[in-house]
C-alpha cells in the first residue's frame, strides 16, 4: 500500500524571508500543498467518484497575489478570528484596542494577523500520515493583545484521505484567543457553489447587525432559510427573502453546534452537484461560520485562468463564537499562562471508500 510523503519546494520569498510550499500526499490520490506565508492551504486535490483528480479549494496563481492583498484565501486566522466589536474588549478589568479595519470592527486579527507571516515549518512522513507542523511566535502588544503568544498548528493527511488541522496555543500573560483556517471550498472545481448541498449540525445561529456583529443571542434555525439541519441547495437558500441574507449577501453567520464540549463531531456536510465529491467537516470547536463568498466579485485570479466570482466557493470556518470577548453568554476565549488552548478540525471525504474500496 503506498505511503504518505512529504515534500518541500520553494514557493517564492517574501521581503528577505523565503516561503516554502509543502506537500503532503496521502498515497492515495489525495494531496494537501500548503504555503509557509500564512499557513495557507493553497491546494487540496481530491478524486472524484470517478477517480479524476481537481484541487477542491480556491486559491490565488502565486506569491505575489497572496501578499497582495486578499480575503484571506486558504490561510490560517489568528490572533482572533472572525469579529470583535469596534475591536475592543475588557479583560481581567483592562480595556484593549485591537485594529478595526471591517466597518469599523476588528476581522480576523487585523491587516498585520497571522494570515500575513511566514510560519516556521517542519515536515514528517509516516506510515500513519503525512504531517506539517507550523510554528508563529506573536510577540505582547502585536496588534493590540495582550501576552506573547505561541501557536502551533498541525496539518496532518492519512491514508484515508482525511486532512486534520491541530491547533495549540499558550500565552505568558492572559489574552483571547480564536483560531481557524480560512479555505474557500469548491468540490466541483467548476466556481460555483449554488448547486451544493450543505447541512449543518445546528439548531441554532447568530443573527448579525449590518455590520455583521451579532444582534443578540442565539436565535433557533427552525422556520428560517438557516435551517440545514436536512441538506438543502445552497443557491436555492440564499436566494430567499429574508433579512438577514439580505444584510449579509448571502450567508456570513456562525452555527452554533449541538453538544458543544464533548469532543469531536461532525459539524457540516457538503455536497457536489451530482455527489462526484462528499466533505464533511469534524470539530471539537462550539461554532461554524458559513461564508458564501458574498463579497468576492472577480477582481481575484485563479490559477490557470478564470477569476473568484460571487458565490464561486464556501467557507465553512470551525471556531468560538464571534465577539466572544464582549459576550459573556459566549463560550470563553479566555487563555491564561497556566492553560494550554486546544483545537482540532478534519476534513473527511466518505465518498472515497467508494473509490479506493
């Protein structure tokens, strides 16, 4: 049976610091390319039913479009992702500013968050799987939080073809923490994900203002176009009438998952057109954020021709609930020097037993 392998080429640098890209290959068809510059998952090729491969994320033609300027294709987010509140927040009775650069609300970190570094990276190939392990080190003060931080994350890729992403971090002072990566997912290869079908392990998600803070809290899905608690056609969904897509231009909410605390469990179900390529999405985090690409609209390449149109990809982004520093009826952001943050998500695609069984 053939082995996961590793590799390691250069991609490029960035300033005086050379960016590296690093494969990992299952074996078996399934093969993860990930850039040191933001951690940036910049390929996933999975097989189809049929057994024809294609990279089921979008991502940007080279170096230059990634250190350009982005929305954050593929790339790892931290110190805090998703939003904070006019980025600010109150910790241990000490109030803190954080960049606000999204409506005037603090995105993904700031312009200077960890989608921007090139990470320290070791490779490792196993009979097991294939792993990269990525280290950033953030130093007190950068972008406004407290405490130096230091964060590994673990891109590992079995022979089965599940791609998991372990996330560790600890501080030398209390700070808030929220971490994901960031992928715009296509299975069809084709940029366009209206004919997906996505379920949610869900009952519940946040309704957001104009500027995509939660309103208040959580709000049951029932009776909403935010009920994919069956899998429902995404493009059908976010067509309909409803407030809230209209504030978001589709959706840009996070799920509130069943069992929080209790592990690993599944949190999403996606679906190509045709069922040619199945993801489903594991995680021991308490929310999922849904993005539709709303706010793509061609100004974006894509290797080999085309551009990264409206809707042409989903994110499906496993982290704590936006805003959670300011919203003590949150799930705890909290990390404190004597704690160690934990995190882990997988992507698994069941649809490939039926192609290597």
């Amino acid at each position: 049976m053939p082995r996961p392998t590793v590799n390691r080429n250069p991609f490029g640098a960035h300033g005086n610091t050379d960016v590296d890209v690093w494969t990992l290959d299952s074996g078996a068809g399934v093969r993860a390319e990930i850039l040191t510059y933001g951690g940036i998952l910049h390929r996933l090729t999975v097989p189809d039913t049929a057994g024809a491969p294609a990279s089921v994320v979008r991502s940007l033609p080279g170096l230059d479009d990634y250190t350009g300027g982005n929305p954050f294709f593929g790339a790892l987010i931290g110190r805090f992702a998703n939003r904070i509140a006019h980025g600010r927040f109150t910790l241990d009775e000490a109030e803190y500013q954080v960049p606000a650069t999204d409506r005037g609300h603090a995105l993904h970190g700031g312009p200077g968050g960890f989608h921007t570094r090139v990470w320290q990276a070791a490779g490792e190939a196993a009979d097991a799987a294939a792993t990269l392990r990525l280290t950033l080190h953030s130093a007190d003060g950068d972008m406004g939080f407290p405490g130096a931080l230091d964060v590994t994350v673990t891109y590992a890729l079995d022979a089965a073809g599940t791609l998991a992403l372990d996330y560790t971090a600890t501080t030398d002072r209390p700070t808030v923490v929220n971490l994901t990566n960031h992928a715009y997912f296509d299975l069809a290869a084709q940029g366009d994900i209206r004919g997906h079908t996505l379920q949610v392990d869900a009952d519940s998600y946040l309704p957001v203002d104009e500027d995509g803070i939660p309103e208040g809290p959580a709000t049951t899905v029932r009776a909403t176009p935010f009920d994919l608690t069956a899998p429902c056609t995404v493009g059908e969904r976010i067509a309909l009438p409803d407030e809230q897509l209209r504030r978001a231009g589709g959706f840009d909410h996070c799920w509130i998952l069943r069992a929080p605390g209790t592990g690993l469990r599944r949190a999403a179900r996606l679906t190509a057109p045709g069922a040619g390529r199945i993801m489903e999405v594991w995680t021991t985090e308490p929310g999922i954020q849904v993005y539709t690409a709303n706010q793509l609209d061609g100004t974006f390449a894509a290797p080999g021709g085309g551009r990264h149109d409206r809707h042409s990809a989903v994110c499906l982004e496993t982290q704590h609930l936006p805003d959670s520093p300011n919203r003590p009826d949150h799930p705890g952001t909290v990390l404190r020097p004597d704690e160690v943050f934990r995190s882990r998500t997988e992507f698994r695609f069941p649809h490939l037993a039926a192609v290597t069984g």
